[in-house]
C-alpha cells in the first residue's frame, strides 16, 4: 500500500483546517513529560475516551523515548505532541500527522478515535514525524532531504526500541527503495524538480526513497571511513548541540555537517543527489554491509568487514553490540 499518497489524498478530503484548529483548542487535556531538563507537552483532544487517552499517553511515552536513543536527550528542549482523534474512514490508525515549526515546535497526530498503544506503537508514523525533529530544518524547500531524513531513521527507531529486528529493518528499507525504483513517472527529471513540485504533480516515493538513500550513503561512508568513530547518529548530534533551536535551510545543514564533523562528505553527497534521475542505486552500499538480497528477501552476513557496521546501524549509540 503507498501509505504517503494515501495520506495526502486523505487530507486533502478531510476538512484540514478544522482539524488543525482542533488540535489547538483550549480544553485539551494536558500533561507534562520533564527529563535532561527537557520538557514535552502533551495535549489530547477531550473528545477521546478516558481509557483511550492512557492508551495515547502509553503510545506516546514510547515513541518519545525511541527518538531520546539518537541522542540521549530528546532533540528539542521544548516541544509538544497533540493528538486528536478523526472519523475519517481509514485502515490506518494515524491517517495524518505532521510537524509545525513554530515558536514551540509541535507534532500533531490526528488518530482513530478508538485507537490503542500496541497498533499505534507498530505504525511507522510516529516514528517518522518524530525523526523530523532531529535536524532544526526551516520547514519548506529541499522536502527530499527532511523527508528521506525521517523515512531512514523510521526504521531504525524501531529497531533500536526492539519493534522489528535487525533482519526486519534492512528488509523494510530494501522495499522502499523498490517502491522508490518503481515509480519510474518521473524518471529523467533531477529529484529537486520532482521535490518541489511534490504537492501538486506527486512522486512521493521517489522522493522519500531517495532522499532515504542520502542518509544510508551518508551514513554508510561516514561508518566504513573513520572504522566506526563517526556515524549519522554523531554527525547529527553536532549538528543538535550546535543549532537545535535555529531555522535551517538545506543548504546551510549541510555545510554545518560538513564543518561540525570535520568532513568533506554532505554537501558533495547533496549536490549529487539533488540531480540524480531516479532513485539511486543501492546494492553496493548493501553489499558494504553484509548485505545480500535473495529473490527479494534480504539475507544478513554474520561476520564480515561490514557486518559489525551494520549492526550498529541498527544498535542505538552507546549500546554493545
């Protein structure tokens, strides 16, 4: 199922604005969630039922600490979550989420009015709207990067919170990178036209696989280069303890990345990606890590030069493997 483009077509059909104005209402029922001297607000729509609101407060908590592994604090240190329940027909327990940037960065979740922790916790969403947060991005322009940010780290957060396994991470992204390579629409068109334009002509997979291809090369080399020393998990910590609170553009992050790591690496990887026509190959990265695909199952080396890399990726830092 292309769950990004049935969001989109979802809120496109559901009265977006109302929805947003919801979230916001005064009567939310609040709580405060204080740690590293980090504060998350949550607020939750009164329409929900009492013992639904726990189940959201459980789902929530969960999400909340999977995100608090990348850095061992959470990326901001003043942030919300808002949920609020929608009748909207849908399979989907999150039919829509998104993250505002504004004075106070905020995720809004609009959920299933009946919804409970466990499905919420095995519902990629979460996981991807909280990974936006791990880059102070300004919020428009260069879309591929933030969300091929969030699309990669969605499936590490679950690994590393013991949702899927390893095996189970690596399968999930050799399928989106199918996905990506299957919506060949808008091969031959460089990804920041087909980024900008994302709205109004679509190409969501393309988008998100290749800006999720990015972070895997990128994390990949920075892994194999330094043996292990630096990772997308550092570089990124850098980039937190530096501007978490400041409104980057693309470009800006990733000459930050590059100066703040001592590495001549994102901005070099970003003006290549930025062009390319289709999702860009990913089998040699795969095979740096021990990593084969077998009639489309993957298929993890045990020992091997990358293997150790590898399962780092999917090991939260500071963690023993």
């Amino acid at each position: 199922m292309n769950h990004a483009i049935a969001r989109w077509l979802l809120g496109a059909a559901l009265s977006f604005a109302s929805l947003t104005a919801q979230a916001a209402e005064d009567d939310d029922i609040r709580h405060l969630r204080l740690q590293d001297g980090r504060r998350l607000e949550i607020l939750i729509s009164p329409q929900f039922k009492p013992a639904v609101r726990d189940e959201l407060l459980e789902w929530v908590d969960y999400i909340a600490a999977a995100v608090r592994q990348v850095y061992g604090h959470w990326p901001m240190r003043r942030w919300q979550i808002s949920i609020s329940p929608t009748s909207a027909s849908s399979i989907d327990p999150i039919p829509w989420a998104q993250v505002r940037r504004e004075d106070t960065v905020r995720v809004e979740f609009f959920t299933a009015a009946s919804a409970n922790a466990e499905e919420l916790r095995r519902n990629w969403t979460g996981y991807h709207e909280l990974a936006h947060l791990l880059i102070p991005y300004q919020g428009w322009g260069d879309s591929w990067f933030s969300e091929g940010l969030a699309s990669y780290y969605q499936n590490i957060l679950q690994a590393r919170a013991g949702l899927i396994t390893e095996q189970e991470m690596w399968q999930q992204l050799y399928q989106g990178f199918q996905r990506g390579l299957a919506e060949t629409a808008f091969d031959g068109q460089p990804l920041h036209r087909v980024s900008d334009r994302l709205r109004a002509d679509g190409g969501f997979m393309r988008v998100y696989w290749s800006g999720a291809w990015y972070f895997l090369a990128a994390d990949t080399r920075l892994r194999l280069q330094s043996e292990g020393q630096l990772s997308l998990d550092t570089a990124l910590q850098q980039l937190n303890q530096c501007c978490a609170e400041d409104r980057l553009s693309v470009a800006q992050l990733v000459a930050l990345l590059d100066e703040l790591n001592g590495v001549a690496l994102f901005r070099s990887l970003y003006d290549e990606v930025a062009v390319s026509t289709s999702v860009p190959p990913f089998a040699a990265i795969f095979a740096s890590l021990g990593i084969d695909v077998v009639d489309g199952q993957v298929r993890l080396q045990e020992t091997g030069p990358g293997a150790r890399l590898r399962k780092a990726i999917a090991t939260a830092p500071g963690a023993s493997l």
